[in-house]
C-alpha cells in the first residue's frame, strides 16, 4: 500500500515525461524534471494530509486498544508519516514545512524551526514561538504497553531548543527558553520540566546550572529576520526541496532510457547483466553532481558561527538535501561498510586514513573531520560538527585517533578529540569539547568511563 503512495504521487509526471519520450529523440524532455518533482512534493504532501483526516480526523490524548480498529487506522498514518521524512525529507527544516504540518493539524509558533522529527502526531504537537527543534528529534511517540497505546500531547515553550536525537516522550514539554541537550529525555518531575531557562542534558537526565550563550548576532539574523531575508531563504530552500527529486525524476530516465535503447542489441539475460551497470552509472552521476554541488555552492567548511538566518546555513542545507535524498539513495547508502564509501567522503573533504570501516553517511561538514588509520565508525552513528543552539550554526572540528572505535548510533559533537585505541561504546554521547584518553572506554549520556 505504501509503495503504491509515493508511485500515485508521481505517476503523473512520469507518464507525461514517457510520452513525451517517444516523441523527442534529444532528451530535451528532461528539462521538465523540475516540473515533475515540484507535483511530486505538491501531491505526496496533499495525499498524505487527505488520509490524514479521512482515515483518522482529529486524534486525541487517551488510551486505546491495540486491538481496534482506531489503532489500525493510527499505524497507517504514522507510517505514513515516516515516508514523508524519507521522501519529502528536505521539505523538514524548510520554512514550507510550517503550513504543511499546519495542514495536518499541528500547533506551531511564529519563526518554530523544525527539522527531521519522528513518530509525530500532529493533532497532539504544540510549538512554541521560535522554538528550534533539532535533527532526528522524537516527539511524542506513542506508548505501546499491555494491549493498549497511550497519546499524549507534546509541548515546547517559546524559545526553546530541542537537541539532536532527543526523546520527548507523551505528555512531556519543554519550558520556556528550555534546553534539551542532544540524545537526552526531558525532567521527569513537573515542577523540573516547567523551569524556564533551564538546560536538561543525559539519560537519566541531569540539570546543567549554566551554558555557554552565542551574542555574535543581532536579531535579525536568529529571531527577527527581515523581509529580504524571508525572501532569499525561501527561493534557495524552493530549490532545496525540489532539487533532489529533480535529480531522482532525471536518473531514473536515463536508466530507463538505457534499459530501452539495449533492448534493441542484447538478449534478456544479457540485459538482465548489464542492468547493475547501468544503476551503478547513474548512481556515480548523483555522487559527481553532489561533489561538485558542494564545492561550488558551499567550499570549505572552516571552524566559526554563522547565524541561522544567512545564506551560508541554506546553501549548507541545500548541499545536505542532496547528500541525504539523491547520492544517499542512489549509491552512497549502499556503500556503508566497504572501502568506497571512504573514497567519496574524501572527495567531499574529510580527511581519512588507511583502512577505514565507515557504516554511515551522517558526515555533514566534511573538511572538520578527520578520521585516522583503522579506525571502525559504526552503524548510524554521527560524527556532528556543527550544533543550532541559540539559533546560530556552531561548527568545530571531530578528531577521531587511530584504531579508534565509535560504537552504532552514538553521537560525537563537534570541538572533540578521541586519541588513539580509544572507544566509545554504542548509543553514547561525546559532548562538545571533550577529548577521550588514548586506550581508555566510555559509555553513556553523556560519555563516561563503564562501571566496573
């Protein structure tokens, strides 16, 4: 059912794109892939809404059983929901996301900047102004125990940050101007989560009593931008959300293109042969176009600040978007665990070593990383060298040692040095600034020398 979602979304496109195929034989139809992607972004995001609220309306908080025909109902949607992280991803942390979750039926704030949050029910979301929720950020994901599962909502305060892969659970809220550090719950108590100004980091969560403040900036580059700022945020992030399927719309012709034009020379089983060729072909086009993206739009990354509200931090989340949802999907996924992926992380900017085992791509600012020799990056853990704390783009360097490990889904923030034979076991949180003595191990949020 879900395939057949994102295939309704596009077919139009596509089956205008076909015809128009068979009547030009110069590939000048392809000039149309904007065209295609911009009703495919427009048609996912309104089917999605219409099952929304013909399947399910308007959901609120209690405890319902699993075994129910509402559950049924609430697991489709929600599923749906996590397509749209993968195929509207860059339409997150866009300022057109506002009016789709909006659409959908979420609270949000004036200036709320969201980026790729999970396991969302909008019915039961409640931002606050200029609040900035971060990256892989959980919100209210519903509780599934003894047969039945419990909504709640989630609220944020004004002014409120939310770090990367926090866990807000149902029922919970961030304060006014509040900090939930990255991988970390908020207070459990109420008379703690309801503290304004307050910054809450780990799991189990402690209270941080200060921490650090950017005041580089004036308001009108975090809080209070201008009308030419809206105005230039908005066109670079239009492109930003239409490039990537414009780039799918245009690989997935030529490579059928290819498929039809071999037909007329080989066998079936020959085609059949040639076929991974052909994919692999149009998967290092999306690489090249990603290297040369980067270069030209954004340059070196260096060590400094940039205000949210600047074309740097767009142009950064435009080179992102295709990194994530056109080379990711097309070749540089596939090739986590193999030497490979190395070779393209090099030509992107990171500096790594001799016998490199890499299984992720969550490398965003690839000149501020360096990785020596034989050193093992786990699945899905993220090497951060940027933070959006204070709505201002923080980035610093990741030093990672020699025969250095760092475990499945942990996080290292940016401003970090890991020394040689050291580990960071998985799941853990390396916080900004810290270094990890040569040969020692550490586990935890935040990290910390194991027990025992």
């Amino acid at each position: 059912m879900f395939p057949a979602c994102i295939l309704a979304a596009i077919l139009p496109g596509v089956v205008l794109m076909n015809h128009l195929n068979y009547e030009d034989d110069y590939y000048s139809y392809l000039f149309l892939a904007p065209l295609v992607a911009f009703s495919y972004v427009v048609l996912l995001g309104l089917e999605i809404a219409a099952f929304k609220w013909l399947l399910l309306g308007r959901v609120q908080p209690g405890r319902y059983p699993i075994h129910s025909f509402f559950y049924v109902r609430k697991w489709f949607v929600d599923h749906l929901m996590d397509l749209s992280l993968d195929f509207l991803g860059p339409l997150y942390a866009s300022v057109y996301l506002e009016p789709w979750f909006k659409l959908l039926g979420a609270k949000l704030g004036k200036q709320a900047e969201i980026s790729t949050a999970g396991a969302v029910s909008p019915d039961l979301l409640d931002i606050g102004d200029e609040s900035f929720l971060a990256d892989s950020v959980t919100l209210g994901a519903a509780r599934v125990e003894c047969g039945f599962i419990t909504l709640d909502y989630c609220r944020v305060g004004k002014r409120a940050f939310v770090g990367n892969s926090a866990m807000l659970p149902p029922g919970s809220g961030v304060a006014d101007n509040a900090l939930i550090g990255c991988l970390s719950l908020p207070p459990a108590k109420p008379e703690d989560a309801a503290r304004p100004g307050a910054t809450w980091l780990g799991s189990p969560v402690l209270f941080l009593p200060s921490r650090q403040q950017s005041t580089a900036f004036s308001a009108e580059n975090t809080f209070t931008p201008t009308k030419r700022l809206r105005t230039q945020r908005a066109v670079i992030e239009f492109i930003r959300v239409l490039l990537p399927a414009t780039g799918f719309v245009v690989l997935t012709s030529l490579l059928f293109s290819g498929v039809v034009l071999l037909q007329d020379y080989l066998e079936p089983w020959e085609q059949l042969l040639t076929f991974p060729l052909l994919y692999g072909a149009c998967g290092l086009l999306a690489v090249a176009f990603l290297i040369v993206l980067k270069w030209a739009v954004v340059g070196r990354y260096r060590p400094g600040e940039r205000p949210l509200w600047s074309t740097f931090v767009w142009r950064n989340e435009l080179v992102n978007a295709v990194h994530e949802h056109l080379s990711n999907d097309w070749l540089v996924g596939i090739l986590q665990g193999t030497p490979l992926i190395c070779w393209v992380f090099r030509a992107l900017g990171a500096r790594i070593g001799r016998r490199v085992y890499l299984e992720t791509t969550d490398i965003t600012e690839h000149d501020l990383v360096r990785l020596g020799d034989d050193v093992c990056v786990n699945a899905d853990a993220t090497l951060q060298t940027h933070l959006f704390e204070d709505r201002v783009m923080k980035m610093s360097t990741v030093d990672v040692g020699d025969r250095c490990t760092i475990g499945a889904l942990s996080l290292v923030l940016y401003d970090t040095r890991i020394e040689p034979d050291a580990k960071l076991n998985s799941l853990s949180l390396l916080m900004k600034g810290e270094t990890l003595p040569a040969g020692t191990r550490w586990e935890g949020i935040p990290a910390r020398p194991p027990m025992g």
